[in-house]
C-alpha cells in the first residue's frame, strides 16, 4: 500500500482522479433516474403542447397584435444568454490564464452546450411553420430565392448555428485526455464508451503539442465568437425602429447580462452538484467566491445599462420613447419591471460581503433571484415594448397561455435532464487543467486564497 | 549486432521528467517519446521542438470562411436583385457579420480536424511504451536505443529521479 502523501502536498494527481472519477464511475441509482424521468416528463409535457401547436396553429398561444414576440423569444433570449458564461470561463479565462476557471470550467462549458442547444429549439417553437425552418438558410432552390442577409434574423441564424458547433467542439476537445483517463479506470461498457469517446488518447509529447496549439487557437476563436452572438441577438430588437428596442447600447448591455445570468446558472447548477457528487475537495469556495464576484461586477454593468437606457429615454425628449419607458415603470408590466430590478440590481449587492460570497446556501438563494430576474428583463424589453407601439390605440398587453408556460419549463426540464445526464456519466471537472494548477488548488483547500 | 530495447521510466512530477528529457539529449542517445496527463510547458520547452503547424491551417481556413460568407452574400444577392429598404443590392456591413461567423466557423472546426490529423488520432493501437498511468499521475520518458547504450540511459534517468524503470525488448 502506497504511503500517505505529506498534507502540505495533498491533493495528489491521483487523488484528484479519484474524486472526479468517483463522480461519474460509480453506478447511479433510483433516486438519480427518479430526477431523470422527471425532467424528462417536463419535456414529454412541453413536446405534447408543442405538437399541439403545429397542428392547430399559434393560435393556442396568447400572441395577438402587436405583441408577436413574447415568451418563446424571451425563451431565446434567456438560454443564448445562459450559455455565454460558458465561454466566458472556458476561452476568455483561459486565454487570461485565469487560476480559478480549472475547478469550474467545465461545468459551465457544458451548460453552454445544452443551453444553446435549448436555444436553438425557442425560435422554432416561434415558427407557425416550423416544417419550413431551413428557409433561414441560403440553399439553391428553382425559385432563385435567397435569404436576406440585411436582416438580423438571417445573422442569427448564422451566429447560433456557429456558436453551437463550436462551443460543442471546444467542449468535446477538452474532454479528450480527461475520457482517456476514465478509460483506464473503467470496465464494461464504460471502458468501451470512453475508449471510442477518447479517440485511443495517450497523452504522446506531440499529440500534447498539437492539441495545446489547436485548443489555444479554438479559445482565440471563440472569444470574439461569444462577443458577438449576444450582440447579433440584441440587434434582432436594436435593428427594429420600436421604442424600447432602437438602442446603441443593446450590444454591450446584452453581452453584460449574458454573462451576468450565464455565471448565475453556474452557481444554481453548482452548488448541489458539488454536495451530490462529492467534489468538495475540487469545487472549493475559492472557486464560488471568484464566480460570485463576476456575477457582481456584471450585476453593477447592467444595473449602469438600465440608468442609461432610462436616462436616454428622457434626454432624446421624444415623447413617444418617454411614454415606452413610463409605461414599463408604471404600466401593466410594471410589478415585472420592479422585481427585475430587485433581483438584478438589489439582491447581487449583498455580494460585496465576503462573508455571503463563501456563504454557498445564500450564493444559490442569490444566484436564483439572478436567474428569474433575468428572464424577466428579457420579457420586459420584447413583450413589453410591443404592447405599447407608436400608436396607443392599438395597445394590447400579453398574457401567456398554458401552451406557452408548460412549454417554457419543458425547456428547463431538457436543460436540466441533459446537463444531469453528463454530470453522472462524463467528466464534470477537468481532470486535466485540474493537475495543472494543482498549486492552486492546494492553496485553495487551505484557504489561503480568500480568507 | 546489437538488439534494440525500449525503457521506459515513470516520474512523478513534470520537473524532473523536464530534466530526464534535457539529461538524454545532452547524452545524445537513441530515441525518446514522452507521455503525460496534463500539457506541460517545462516538457514541451525540454523537447525543443517548433510550436505546431496547426495554426497554419487555422489561418487558411478563416481566410477561406470570410471569402465564402463574401461569396454566399454577395453572389445570393446578385443572384434576385430585390431592393429593400432603399438599401444596396451589395450591403457591406451586415455582410461583415456573416463573414465573421464563418471565419470563425472555419477556423475552429480545422482547428479540431488538423489536430486529429497530426496527433494521429483515432489511434487503435497503444503507442510502443504507453502505460495507463501516464493518463493519470505519472510522467513517461520511453527510450529506445541500442543494447549497448540502455545501461547508460539507465543510470541517466535514476540520476534524474525516475521513479521506476522497465526495460524491453523494441
């Protein structure tokens, strides 16, 4: 039996193995395929409703003139968003050689993956002919009829599309050394699934030497990448002359919130996947303090967009823009706005507190709060504005019908059911990258990086 | 004639794997290959070898990504001359986006492709000295060289700090 390693040195690269592989080796059991099949009821629910809707049209939902857009977009928007913090931690912190991305990247780039895929669904839920999706796309046809690459929604098309390949091969290209690893571990079915999943990885001097260049470039790639999704998005409305929408400011100011929800839902997965899967001695409150301080300086990055936005409402004296922006304080979506700003603007600043940033029960009740408050900052923005257009008389405010609110948690239900599956079946914490800053990890195990 | 062996020798930490690799070139003696379970810069910087020509190709392939999303657009457009908007047929900036795009579309998935080419990946066979646990916690230096010559590689890489040694035959 091989000595005990010195604590000053503890953890170990083997010990490191262990708590990860630990995580996903071992056989799941009921009360796990419980939590599967009931996420994956909330799907079957939201797919029979989606069903419904193809056969009997839009007319199941609550959209009605002038609000065309409302939850599935919302919807949209909110899931893109989600996924940035995924790139934000997994590329731009890499390239920043950022000490604390190694414990959670992972994780977060994961969520990128099934949150834009859960993206890529809301706009053809939105569709009235979702048969006729691929009309987005430029394909040569008898008709000569091309996509209209001056419209936003075609540069959507292209952005999502992008961000989802490559966020799925920069997350598949990390998992590489960490699946050769589980291989060696693992018997059965496992070590054939892992086997194929790794390519025959052996960690050679120069596959080490390729892969470091081609992740680098993958990194480089997807920073300007993840930029510029979320500002194609916020162009979808900036680009449109509505008051509410027709702003300068959207791109940043959604970039902002994109990461500012994005590393929330970090924390809202994290904190019981880390006491579920006993990462303890990987996932430390090093780590959780460092995401809580992104999630507070994003928080103070949009709580300036939106005393901006109000501010530019008022200045440009136009009183058509002013009436937009006094009907979102003060109209009928009003309560929406407020708790927008409470969970936003309000409830992040206790975040300045040390104490409440290592606090992992408060983290998650703040992280929660983050996550509502930012879907309703994307319903107030689409919905609202277009229920109080140019022209009051046709004023209309939308309410969502059943269709629309089962259909929404069918998508936190996939989200969610797909982000658990991976959790328990592949790396969840890079292996590698943990080995890497093992000096910091020690550290961090210590507390000598936050107390 | 001499018999050609393979040692190969396990290390704990990076370091000293760096120094084996630094000590056996210096030696001048045969053939080394060396696994690890994480990149290290102190190994790659020891083997001296170029940065990889995969950046190359990633620069090929987002030139190429921007000339398609020129000629997707642009041809598109000339292809049903519709003015909308009192716009130009050939509106430039919105078509920057989706150059953009495919530039990085491109450029990150040969990134991928040229390292799955280089690195010989899928590999079905175990390269020649591969342990399982140079995918976990150890370091590997594998040597190949002529049988007169392991019992100096030998000495080398014990004076270095390896952890253990094997030798077989290549």
């Amino acid at each position: 039996m091989a000595a005990a390693l010195p604590q000053e040195v503890a953890p170990s690269f083997d010990e490191v193995d262990r708590h990860v592989l630990q995580a996903f080796m071992e056989t799941p059991g009921l009360a796990y395929w419980a939590w599967i099949g009931f996420c994956f009821t909330l799907v079957g629910i939201g797919v029979a409703l989606w069903t419904r809707q193809i056969y009997e049209g839009l007319g199941v939902t609550g959209l009605r003139q002038p609000v065309m857009w409302a939850v599935y977009i919302t919807n949209f928007v909110f899931w893109v968003g989600i996924a940035h913090s995924g790139t934000l931690i997994s590329a731009i912190l890499y390239l920043f050689r950022t000490r604390w991305r190694t414990g959670v990247y992972r994780a977060a780039e994961t969520m990128t993956l099934f949150a834009v895929l859960t993206a890529g669904l809301c706009p053809l839920m939105h569709l009235g002919r979702v048969w006729f999706f691929y009309w987005l796309l430029p394909y040569p046809n008898e008709r000569y009829l091309q996509p209209d690459f001056r419209s936003p929604l075609v540069w959507d098309a292209f952005a999502v599309s992008t961000y989802l390949t490559i966020s799925a091969l920069f997350l598949f290209m990390g998992l590489i050394p960490d699946v050769a690893n589980a291989r060696e571990h693992a018997r059965g079915w496992r070590r054939i699934f892992y086997a194929i999943l790794s390519l025959g990885w052996q960690g050679t001097d120069s596959q080490w030497r390729h892969f470091s260049m081609a992740y680098l470039l993958m990194a480089g790639l997807a920073t300007p990448l993840v930029l510029s999704v979320h500002s194609v998005v916020s162009w979808d409305f900036a680009m449109a002359q509505l008051p509410g929408w027709h702003s300068t400011i959207f791109a940043p100011y959604f970039v902002a919130g994109a990461i500012f929800s994005g590393v929330a839902m970090v924390i809202t997965l994290l904190v019981p996947m880390r006491r579920l899967l006993h990462l303890e001695d990987v996932v430390t409150p090093w780590h959780f303090d460092n995401l809580a301080k992104v999630v507070l300086l994003t928080s103070l990055i949009v709580t300036y967009s939106y005393i901006t936005e109000s501010f530019m409402a008022w200045y440009t004296g136009d009183p058509i823009e002013r009436m937009t922006f006094q009907m979102r304080y003060f109209g009928p979506y009003g309560w929406l706005f407020w708790l927008m700003c409470f969970c936003n603007c309000i409830a992040p600043l206790a975040l300045f507190s040390p104490r409440i940033r290592l606090n992992l029960k408060a983290l998650w009740v703040i992280s929660i709060f983050v996550n509502i408050g930012m879907w309703t900052e994307r319903f107030v923005i689409i919905a609202g504005s277009l229920a109080t257009n140019f022209e009051p008389s046709q004023w209309s405010f939308f309410g969502p019908s059943i269709t629309e609110i089962m259909i929404t948690v069918g998508t936190f239900g996939w989200f969610v059911g797909l982000f658990s599956l991976f959790a328990r079946f592949l790396p969840i914490v890079s292996m590698t990258e943990l080995k890497e800053g093992i000096g910091w990890l020690r550290q961090a195990l210590r507390g000598q990086l936050y107390e | 004639m001499s018999e050609t062996v393979e040692l190969a020798a396990s290390f704990v930490a990076e370091e000293t794997c760096a120094h084996a690799i630094e000590a056996l070139r210096e030696a001048h003696v045969g053939q080394s290959r060396i696994f690890s379970p994480m990149p290290c810069h102190k190994i790659q910087h020891a083997i001296g070898l170029p940065p990889s020509p995969v950046r190359a190709y990633v620069l090929g392939a987002g030139i190429s990504g921007v000339i398609t999303g020129l000629l997707i657009t642009i041809g598109t457009s000339w292809e049903w001359n519709l003015v909308a908007g009192g716009k130009p047929i050939v509106s430039w900036p919105p078509f920057i986006i989706i150059c953009f795009e495919l530039m990085i579309l491109f450029g990150g998935t040969t990134a991928l492709l040229t390292f799955m080419l280089m690195a010989r990946v899928p590999a079905f066979e175990p390269t020649a000295g591969y342990r399982s646990r140079f995918s976990g916690d150890r370091f590997g230096v594998v040597v190949v060289c002529d049988e007169q010559q392991a019992d100096m590689v030998e000495t080398i890489l014990k004076q270095v700090g390896a952890e253990e040694i094997m030798r077989d035959a290549a």
